[in-house]
C-alpha cells in the first residue's frame, strides 16, 4: 500500500518542485508534521474533555520550549510516544486543577528548577549531542527557565496565583520528563 506521504512527494518530485535526491527528507519531514498535527489535535481533544483548553495552552507555553531544550525521556515506538504522551498531557491537567496547598507548588517549582539548571540538557539515543549542543542547549533552557520563573512571580504577585501554578505544571513537567531520561 503507498502511503499518502510517498504520493504527494511523488507529485513535488514530477512537477520539478523538488530534486529527486531530497525526496526521502521531504516524506521524513511530512510525516513529522502529520505525527506533531495527531499529537496536538489529541492534546486538544483531551483538554476539551476536561473543559481546560486554556489552561492546556498556558502550561504548553512553558513546557514545549522546556522540554525542546532541557531534553528528557522519550518512549522507543511511536505509538508509545503518543500513548505516553496523552496520559500524560491528562495527568498534568488533572494536577493543574487540583487544590494543593501553594506551599507544595513552591516546593515543586524549587526542586523542579534545580533539576532542570543541573541536569539540562539531557541527550538520547535519538539525539546525540556534542559538547556545543550541550553547550547551546543549557543556555537556552536556562533562560527559558529564568523566563518561566519570573513570570510564575509576577502572575503570583499580582494576585493571579491559579495561572502562576500553570507555569509551575509546565515547569515541574519538564523536570519530571528530565529525570524520567
């Protein structure tokens, strides 16, 4: 069976849109692009379900940059991927909307931080990376993190304590995922 990936770069390839040679590059990244659509068209779904869209958004915005540059646990198959992935979008919401006291989310955010700051970047198998990656990548998570941080204070110090607690969720996600690796 030809998958639709394969037809559609077939179709760039003869109409000289692109080179023969990059053909399998384009198909890898369009089936990537497929597989990032499914994941967060899931995440959405999920969110839906428990009437918490924005809130999904607000820990996303924080988490996604996390984690691209802190790095973290990544399941072996795709469909693990996605199974994983969407329990644990779930169980992040789930928590997100718990009443805890705000003294555990500050304990949270602090032992998250250090274990972002100290452990990032973390390489896989999938992503090997050199000492200049590494490099590039710490910095980058550590501003993410600084940023993240200062944001969680100002939202708390202007009495917006529910949304400063989603920055800690996207935060203490990230960390778990790192230590998780």
């Amino acid at each position: 069976m030809i998958r639709w990936e394969e037809t559609f770069v077939e179709k760039l390839v003869s109409n000289e849109i692109i080179n023969e040679k990059e053909a399998d590059l384009y198909q890898f990244g369009i089936e990537c692009l497929v597989l990032k659509l499914i994941h967060c068209i899931s995440y959405l779904c999920i969110a839906a379900c428990f009437q918490m869209v924005p809130q999904l958004i607000v820990i996303g915005c924080v988490l996604i940059p996390l984690r691209r540059n802190a790095g973290g646990y990544h399941a072996k198959t795709k469909m693990g991927c996605y199974i994983f992935s969407c329990c644990y979008i779930a169980i992040i919401l789930f928590l997100s909307n718990a009443q805890i006291n705000q003294v555990l989310w500050w304990g949270a955010l602090a032992l998250s931080d250090a274990v972002l700051f100290f452990k990032s970047p973390a390489d896989n198998e999938n992503k090997r990376l050199d000492e200049k990656e590494v490099v590039h990548y710490r910095r980058k998570a550590r501003l993410i993190l600084i940023l993240a941080n200062a944001g969680c204070l100002v939202l708390t110090a202007f009495h917006h304590c529910y949304a400063g607690n989603l920055f800690i969720c996207g935060i203490t996600a990230a960390a778990f995922l790192l230590v998780l690796s």
